[in-house]
C-alpha cells in the first residue's frame, strides 16, 4: 500500500515506520528542514518500546510530494491541518483514503473541505511519541487505534485500514462510534489538559482541589450540548465519573497542553477543545460561557508568555 | 464622638487615627495581640501621606469592648465581618450608627443580619494603607469616602458622618447612589483582581492581552444582571470602557488580590465579588457560568497554595 505520512513529527514517525517495517510504501511529509535532512540521509531512527531500529523512508516538504497515494495519515498539529491539506491536494486522487487521528474537534469538517466524505476515515489512537532528535524518535504504549469510515460505503475501507494497522502491530480496531471515542476524548482534553494549565498543576493535584468536580462538569455540560448536534450522546454525570478515574489512574503527570503552554511556551490546541465548542455554541444557539472563558484565558496566557499564534 | 473602630488593619487605624486627632473619642478593635499590646504601650504610629505622628488610643479584643457607641467603622476583612458584628453584639446600642466601607458585595445583607437598616450606612473609599509594624501603619490618598444612609430615615446620621470625616480630613462624600459605586468599584476588583490572579500578571500586562475586554465584558454581564435584582442599574459597554481607562491608568500594578494569593499566599476575597454574583445568580434565578468558574479556579489555587479557608 502507498501510504503518505501528512505531518511526520513524533506520533506520524512512528505509525510510519512500523507501517514502513510491515512492507508498505512510505513516505513521509514534514515541513521541518533539519528532521528531513536527517530521515533522508541516515534514515529514521525509532525506538518502540524500548527497542531501536531504523527504517530507510523517503522524507520531503509539502510542497515536493509527488504522484497519487492509497492512504493519507494526517499527523499534524491542528491548527496545521488545514493548511497541509491544501498543500497535498495534488497526491489526493479519487479514491485515496485519508485518516485523521488528531485529538480535538472540528477536524472532520476541516477535512470535508479538502476530501469526499467517502474518502475521510476518522479514529483515536491513545499511542504516544517523543522527539529525540531529528530524525529519531521514540514510540510507546501497545495502542488501539479506533477507526470508522464516516460515510456508510467507506466501511469496506476502514477495515482494510484497521487490517494493516494490525498488520503493522498498531492495534486497528474498528468502532462503531467513533465520533462518541473522539468526543470522550475531547472531553478528557476540554477539562483536564485546560484546567491544569490556567492552575499550572498537575492531574493529581488538581483533582484534589475542593472543586474539581463542579468545574469539570460546568466544561462537560456544554461539550454535551454541542456533541449533541453532532448527533453524540454525552451522559454528563457519566462523563465526570470517568473523568474523575482518569484522574485517580494517571496520577502526578503533566498534561501535554500543560507541557505546550507552560514548559515549552508554545501555542495551545485549545481553539480545537473548548474554543471548538463555544464556536459551536455560536452556530447552534446554545450558551457556552464557560468554554468560552476557558479558552479566552488560555489565549491570555499565551499572549502573557508572548507566543505567537 | 464615640467611635469604634471593628477591624483596626491598616485602613481601620488610618480611619481611627486622623478621627482621634480631630477630638474624638476612638476605640480600636483587634484580634492580633502583638498589634494591640504596641498600640496600648507605645500609641498608635502613624505615617500619613509623609507625615509621621502618634495618638494614644485605646485597642481592645472584640470580647473585651465595653459600653455603647455612636459609631461603629467595620474594617474587617469580608469573611470576618459576620463574625466581627457577632462579637460586639453588646456595644451596638438602639442609635448606634454603622459604617461599612468594606469592598465587595453582599456586606449590606451581613449587617442587616446584626444591625437595624436605619442605622446601616454603606460607603466606599480609595484611601489605601499597610500595617508597618504591629502598631504602626502608613495611610496614603486623599479621599473621598462616599456614604450614604441605605433607610431614607438614615440621611441626617449620614450627613453627620459625612461632616465628621471632612472634619478629621478624610473628605467625606455624601452620595446619592451608594449601591452605584459599589456595585462599580466590585466590578472593578470583580475582573482585574480575579484575572491578574489567575493569570498571575499584572494589570497592564493583562490589558495588552488580545481578549481582556471579551473577558471583562463577559464578567460584567453577569455582574448587571445581579445588580439590577439590587435595584443598580449597570450598562455594561459604559462599565467596561471605564475598566479599559482603569487598566490605562494604573500601569504595572498587582492588584490586591494578586498580593493576597500569589504574593502571600493569604485567602481572597473573591467569594464577595464573583463568588457573591454567582450566588445572586442561584438565588434570583438568572445565569452567571463565568462568575463560577472564576470563583472556582481562584478557590483552587487557594487549595493549591494550600490556602486554608
């Protein structure tokens, strides 16, 4: 299979080399100079699980991938999504494939502008990945990688993808509700990833504060009205229990909007979680001002750290 | 005159000072030993704007303050005024004049818990002070101190007052629309206070932030709606204009509650600013979501600072 990687940072190195090692046809897209030069000359470097390897895989700019391909992964941040679909346009062909495992919201209708609903696979992964250098990378956890076709003739598809995720040792799995997995996991971002960012704390100690239950359902009351016009069910009282287990089962970490924001002062993701919903909010005549004051805080901190966005 | 003073902080040994050098009869009442004993050894010492001088005024424990008063000034902090008002129960005779210049809101409903309405007069002002050394403190500005009775049978008293503090140079004002200037000066402290402490920036920096007017007028929405069930009409574009002249004018200053949280780790006031209006919002029936998280998230950096409350 003929398999484009749209956004080779961490997570996309590493679907792409296993894809790579499994015998398929990779290549991979990035717009980083250093981490292209590197992958093409000594080859990307991944260690999985704890075990190194190095695949030799094609690495080029957006702009100079060439010819049509089977299948797109999109990997790229998300505010970057929009504008690498534009750039890859020539390499969708009529029947290419593209699957987005990008955490947040909005992303489907980003790809609806640039792909056929038939075409566009949508999926969660719970893998995760670091760079350690350009060119190398490592590459943790056993999956699974949830996938559903959102048009009902794209199943035949989804489950090909599942096939050689699985092949690939990626763990495909194929979901019958997908859109519920993206959404309980926007959930998990919208409220813990945010919260612990504006309090600069980690999981665990903000689940300790006296009202972490009353914030975190104030977040996911509004996620539950705008999954709800996405046609997605969100139980709130049963999101928050999960919530509150996630909580107690990560313990002292760091989330990554955390890392982003306060370690690594860069942009946040936010407009693609809480900010995705208090759009929503506008476009669907319902209230989301805790959203909305969530994510015009998160910006504020941003501009305080003076990142660009 | 005979004037107590419930609550002798910084504001309240100012207020008491410049009342005693103008002839009256104060008593100051405290509950920090170290303060009262330098004040009954040494006098109270004063530096008012420059000026150094001393009066030998009695201070007392709350349970130690005997007879009945003309006038009683609360200088407590917020959470400590029911408790104040409970303790000298016994020297708030039936003419006793109460004066409650404390910020936030909510303070009108406290004493009326503990003091006719005839004898309640509400106040603001923009004196600030700092307690040097136990019995020692330095009070700045020039006034004004705006009052007014809140029981039409109340304006003669509030007038007298009023006549009283011009006299001891403390540039009474007697107003017209008390509530008004409370409910503005809590709108205020409401959005700069709380933002800068979650922010943890101070109040120029907060006003370069590209959505500091979103997030101020997101506020002070629900502020209007709680003053209008107090008969205060708020318009919501004027008040957060005046707030973008406020944020010019102060420049690279850490408003109060920054200094109680961040600087020393001491618990806010936030419950008497949006705390209150997202109690308002409970009780009258209307929504105040961003109120509520702002009051939540400032309660939990209290917990994260370990903050007792």
């Amino acid at each position: 299979m003929k398999i484009a990687i749209a956004g080779s940072g961490a997570l996309g190195c590493g679907f792409g080399y296993l894809m790579h090692k499994a015998g398929n046809e990779v290549t991979l897209i990035d717009q980083w100079p250093a981490h292209i030069d590197a992958i093409n000359s000594k080859g990307l470097t991944v260690d999985f699980n704890g075990e190194k390897g190095t695949e030799m895989i094609p690495a080029v700019y957006p702009e100079d991938v060439k010819g049509e391909f089977d299948l797109v992964f999109t990997f790229t941040k998300s505010m970057q999504l929009a504008s690498m679909l534009e750039k890859i346009q020539p390499i969708l062909g009529e029947d290419t494939k593209v699957v987005c495992l990008l955490n947040g919201l909005g992303h489907r209708q980003t790809l609806m502008q640039y792909v056929k609903e038939e075409n566009i696979l949508m999926g969660t992964t719970v893998w995760t990945a670091g760079i350690d250098a350009p060119g190398e990378v490592h590459f943790m956890g056993k999956g699974p990688v949830e996938l559903q076709n959102i048009h009902p003739s794209g199943e035949a598809a989804a489950k090909e993808v599942v096939a050689l995720l699985t092949d690939a040792k990626l763990n495909g799995v194929y979901s019958d509700n997908v859109l519920f997995s993206i959404w309980r996991k926007a959930c998990v971002n919208g409220t813990l990833n945010v919260l612990c960012s504006i309090l600069d704390c980690n999981i665990e100690e903000f689940s300790k504060t006296e009202n972490s239950r009353e914030m975190m359902t104030a977040i996911i009351e509004e996620f539950s009205l705008a999954a709800k016009t996405e046609g997605v069910e969100l139980d709130v009282t049963e999101t928050v229990d999960y919530l509150v287990e996630v909580n107690k089962t990560v313990g002292p970490h760091y989330p990554s909007m955390h890392q982003d924001l306060i370690q690594n002062k860069r942009p946040t993701e936010v407009d693609y979680l809480n900010g995705a919903v208090a759009k929503m909010a506008e476009e669907h005549n319902f209230e989301a001002p805790t959203c909305q004051i969530i994510t015009d805080l998160i910006h504020a901190k941003e501009d305080l750290f003076g990142i660009k966005r």
